[in-house]
C-alpha cells in the first residue's frame, strides 16, 4: 500500500506487510512475515500498533514524532534512530511468603518515551528484530 492517509487495520496470515508514505494511524499485524512501514505523519490521537509472530518489524517514523512507545521481542533485537527515556521493565509484587515480602519480576518489554512522549506506540515480534527508523 503507498501514499494511504487516514485509519489504517492491516492484516497478513502468512505474508509480508508493505505501506510506503502512509500517513495517520496504523495497526498492522502478521502470524508469518516482514513488516516495512514508511510514515510521512501521525495521528497523535489515534494509537500505533505492529505485531508480528515471526518477522522483523522496519518502522520509520517523522523525526519529529512523540511517542509513549512499549516494544518487545523475545528472540531478536531492538534497534532506534530516535533518543529513548526508558522506564523501569521490573514489577514488584506483594509476596508475604518465607521467600521474601515482595517478589520482582522482570517485563521483557521495554517501555519510553520519545522526545517527550505521546502517541501510544507499540512493536511486538515474537521471533524478529525490531528497527525504529527516523525520516530524513
């Protein structure tokens, strides 16, 4: 898809997902492949979303884009042009038990803001990496 504005719900069983110069919201998601999305504007109202069970997700994005993003990927990597503020990823939770008062785990999702935070934003592949690209 190229050159599409407004609310974009996006969907691929087993196949790529390819929009190029979009602009305002999406929500994309594939079980099996690659997403590559290009955005010339956000809707800072409406929230983002890109999911993939096995595939790399490649989002470039305004560079003047601000964002409260959560990205996760539990076999692969996470890679930015934009500056991150990251917060916390452990969760304590009350234990009162013989191993301790409280128990902490830890969230395999890392959460931020960009340049001030935002849209809601989030990237999820569970085997891929994950690259946030800023348009030049």
């Amino acid at each position: 898809m190229e050159g599409v504005k407004g609310e974009l719900d996006i969907s691929s069983m087993n196949g790529q997902i390819t929009l190029t110069n979009v602009s305002g919201s999406v929500l994309a998601n594939t079980m099996n492949g690659t997403m590559k999305v290009t955005m010339d504007a956000v809707d800072p109202n409406k929230p983002l979303s890109f999911s993939s069970m096995n595939g790399t997700i490649d989002v470039t994005l305004p560079a003047d884009f601000k964002g409260n993003v959560k990205l996760r990927t539990d076999h692969g990597e996470v890679y930015s042009d934009f500056d991150f503020k990251l917060s916390g990823g452990a969760i304590t939770q009350k234990n009162d038990s013989s191993e301790g008062k409280f128990k902490v785990t830890m969230d395999r999702t890392i959460s931020g803001t960009i340049n001030g935070g935002g849209t809601e934003a989030t990237f999820k592949t569970y085997n891929g990496t994950i690259y946030l690209r800023k348009k030049k």
